[in-house]
C-alpha cells in the first residue's frame, strides 16, 4: 500500500525514502516550500514506518556553568556577555550523580553531562578530566540510563578515553548552516565543531547534534543545516527554538518570534532527510510553542525531547511531557529505564530542585511580562 497525502513533492519524497533512498539538499528545498499539513502527514508516515511509535526523552546537567570563552551570541554562559546568571566550577562526581538519578526516576532514557567551556581538557585541567570521567563512571555504573555528555572540543585521545569508559552518545550542536553561523559565533569555526564530531564517531561514540531555530537563519539555512548533519551522520537530532537570554545578541538584536508551523514544518522535513534518527524536541519549546504546537511537533515526525530543566532555563515537568506523548498516540521509550510513567505524574506536583544553574536566566517569557 502507497502511503498519499495528494502532494506529489511529499509523496514521491515519502516513497523515496521508504524505499531506502537519502534525500538530497534539492528535495529538502522542494520539502521545506510545501503545506505544512502536508509535511507533517508524510513526515509521521515515515516515523510509523521506520520507527518504534515511542517517544524518547534524555535529561542533562549544567555540570559547570559560566564563564566560557566563546562568544556563541545565544549563550547566556558566555563570558563575553554580562547575563546574570549564576556561575560554578565542576559540580563533581556526586552531584552529578544525584541529577542522573532524578532523571531516571523522571523517565529519561539518557543523560547528559554538560561543561560550559570550549573544551574539557585533559592536558590543561586534569583534574577537572578526571572527575568527569569519574563522573561517567558513577552514572553508568549506577544507573539505568545511558550516560551522553557535551565536553567541547575533543582531542583524538580524548575522545578515545571517553568511548572506553562507555560513553554512549558525544553531543556537539552545529546551531546552523555553515553559510550561517559567522552570524551567531566569531570565536570559532563550522568547520572546527564538525572536526570534533567526527574525532568522536571515529572513536566509536554515536552523534547528538542538532540546530537551534529562529535565530535569523532562513529556512534554506535550515535545510542545509541538516545537509550537514547528514554528511556527519548522526543518530540523535536535537532541535532547540531560541529563547534570548536578556544580555545575549540574539535577545538585542530583537528577533522575530519564530511560528509555530515553522517549526513544526522543520521538524517533518528532518525527519524526511534523517528518517532513521531520533528527531528530538530540546530547549525554547515550551516558550514557542504552546501544549498544541508541541504535540503537534510529534504528529510531524520527532520522536524525541529533552525533559526537565536546560543549562541555564527552566524546562517542562516530566509529568507534562508524559501527557504530551499520548495526546500525540505516543509511548515514551522505556528500552534503557523501566520507569513507572504514573508514579511520574504522581510526583508531578513535589518536583525536588536540581541543583543546576536552570532558571537564572531572565529570558524571554520573563522579559515580556516585564513590560
């Protein structure tokens, strides 16, 4: 049976792609044009077909927040940007272990561990490197979570050391197209975060890297971000929508709100250009999109979120994200962690507080009841 939504463009991209042909960057152009209904009809088709019909939620900590040297124009832990926030060095091994353990009573099925810093250096800070290789040890030891982490820019032996002690998913966000991103950092190249991808799948670690939307890019910047991650290859795309942080460029610039069906046309076209990867819902959606527009995310081809708190914002309880899924006629992902999901929505209203830098951030909700 031939899946029609009545859109040819959709259609013949659908069929393509179930017949295990790779989209090209002309039929993600072509794609990103057409209805969004149309998109998102296709889109989940293929999620149905190459999917588990499962939602898969990881959760992260700010393992050290602040005072980072890049100057990426969306990041309120930049030194270069007088944001507020609150700074700490490395929280250690324990703490870090604790918020896994949150996450894991939450439902997530991973769990990422977070440095805000160019790159986690085992030359130049050696202690700090042996206390997150400490740090993967304890969650993947005393867990049922897979242990992800973002460390910055990773030397070959480095990332050697990191896939031994397990580390199972390497996380390093492109944010946008090459052609773009000059736009949002100065202090380093495209070029130099794909090289520290690839130095991680070389050492046998999978790929988290995604994209932030609504930063000015255009949605032809959209397509040719993912033309990029395909090159790459990735198994965890995560799409986060901008949140200006009062203090960043991109909240002084004073963007346009990115629409709804923006990001719900987005996300139907990753999911047709990376069809066997998890397409995940991340930061800024609760801000951008309503309870609506995220189920509706789910309807157009993502199969994954990131749940609870950001780095330095807060996120969505796991309870809401629960009832999201099955608004949509999803389940969440248990294959790592057999968690209760009612026991979850039980917990629901004596969340406990994690002891991150989330929610020091006077972002964009925040600024408009300002006013």
């Amino acid at each position: 049976m031939v899946y029609e939504t009545g859109n040819q463009t959709v259609d013949d991209a659908v069929t393509r792609v179930l017949d295990g042909e790779r989209l090209d960057r002309r039929d993600g152009l072509a794609l990103i044009a057409q209805p969004v209904d149309d998109l998102a009809a296709g889109a989940d088709y293929v999620r149905t077909q190459l999917g588990d019909d499962t939602v898969d939620a990881c959760s992260i900590v700010n393992a050290k927040a602040g005072n980072c040297a890049e100057d990426c124009g969306f990041c309120a832990q930049s030194v270069h940007f007088d944001t507020g926030i609150d700074n700490y060095g490395f929280l250690g091994p324990e703490k870090i272990l604790e918020a896994a353990k949150r996450a894991e009573r939450d439902g997530a099925q991973r769990f990422g561990i977070v440095v805000a810093e160019k790159g986690v250096s085992k030359e130049n800070r050696p202690e700090e490197w042996a206390e997150v290789l400490e740090a993967i040890r304890l969650v993947r030891d005393e867990t049922d979570v897979e242990v992800d982490a973002s460390l910055g820019i990773l030397t070959e032996e480095e990332a050697a050391i990191l896939a031994e002690e397990g580390l199972n998913h390497y996380n390093h966000n492109i944010e946008t197209s090459p052609r773009y991103f000059p736009e949002v950092v100065q202090t380093h190249t495209f070029e130099k975060r794909v090289e520290t991808l690839r130095v991680a799948k070389e050492a046998g670690m999978d790929l988290c890297a995604g994209v932030i939307l609504g930063m000015g890019e255009s949605p032809t910047d959209r397509v040719d971000a993912a033309m990029a991650l395909q090159d790459i290859g990735i198994s965890s795309l995560p799409v986060n929508i901008l949140n200006p942080v009062a203090g960043t460029p991109m909240a002084e610039q004073g963007l346009p709100d990115i629409t709804t069906e923006e990001v719900v046309k987005t996300i139907a076209v990753y999911r047709l250009l990376h069809p066997e990867s998890r397409v995940r819902l991340t930061g800024g959606r609760e801000v951008n999109l309503d309870t609506d527009g995220q189920v509706a995310a789910l309807e157009a081809g993502a199969d994954g979120i990131l749940t609870g708190d950001y780095l330095t914002t807060e996120g969505q309880t796991a309870a809401d994200d629960l009832e999201i899924m099955e608004e949509a006629g999803l389940e969440p992902n248990t294959e790592a962690n057999e968690f209760d999901p009612e026991a979850v929505k039980e917990r629901a209203a004596d969340e406990t507080e994690t002891e991150t830098a989330a929610g020091t951030a006077q972002t964009k909700s925040e600024l408009k009841s300002d006013d």
